[in-house]
C-alpha cells in the first residue's frame, strides 16, 4: 500500500488527507513527507495536503448538520464521549477553536460540532483552512530542513 501511495504521489496525498479527516483512522502526514523526501515542490504538495484534509472535514462538518445520529456513530465512529467533549470545547472557545480540527481524536468531533451547531459554512472553511494549512506548512518545513 504504500508503495502505490508513494507511486502515485499528488493525487494518494489529496485523497490520504480527505480520508483522514473523515472515515478512517489514518494519517496524511508521512505521505507529505516522504513526497517533499522525493522532492515534490513544497508548495504543491502543502497544497494538495490542505485542500484534501479541508474536504474531509468539510464532508464531517455537512453529517454534522445533515446526518443522523446512528450515521455519525456508525460511519464517522465518533461516540457520545468524543462529541460531549468536543461540543464542551466548542461551547467553552466558540467557533476558534476549529482552529484545532488537525488535533488526533478531538479533530472530527469538532468539525462535527460545528456541524450540529450550524456554524455558518464560510467560517468553518476559514478556520478549519488556516489551522490544517499551518499545521502542513510546519510539517513542510521540519522535513525540507532534513533533505
């Protein structure tokens, strides 16, 4: 598998960075890495990182306002602990803590609440935009320094 992930470069990242803010328990990170290792423009593969991971959460936050309960715990896998937590956060930090979406384990539910919240969609994608960008750009930059 990671050989076919590496092989086709661009196109695995976006579709490893949609799947790992929705459905499954994956990570887009070392796939970003190991293309900027093989010497992929930085830009590039920051981009494509980004927008993929964006339109997973993005999916995540429209089962937040459109789904169903047994939807969001069947499909998402996010349980009652996870969304009573992220609702707190959410309720605590209002819409800045989306800022956070990148984070293992609160990141779904929080694009999840944001969802059942009815944050209005543009600022979802703005702040969901900028924390997963910054996080892709410090991920860049630390393996950049290591070629």
């Amino acid at each position: 598998m990671e050989n076919f992930l590496l092989d086709n470069g661009l196109p695995a990242l976006f579709l490893l960075s949609l799947l790992a803010a929705t459905l499954l328990p994956l990570g887009s990170e070392w796939l970003l890495v190991a293309l900027i290792l093989q010497g992929l423009p930085l830009t590039q593969v920051i981009a494509v990182a980004t927008f993929g991971n964006v339109l997973g959460a993005f999916i995540t936050y429209g089962i937040g306002l459109w789904g169903s309960e047994l939807f969001m715990r069947k499909l998402l896998r996010v349980d009652k602990k996870q969304t009573a937590r992220a609702m707190e956060l959410y309720q605590r930090y209002g819409a800045i803590s989306l800022l956070f979406a990148w984070l293992p384990i609160i990141g779904d539910p929080l694009c999840l609440a944001a969802g059942i919240l009815r944050l209005q969609p543009l600022l979802f994608l703005f702040l969901v935009f900028l924390g997963k960008l910054s996080r892709y750009i410090l991920i860049a930059m630390v393996a950049d320094m290591h070629i």
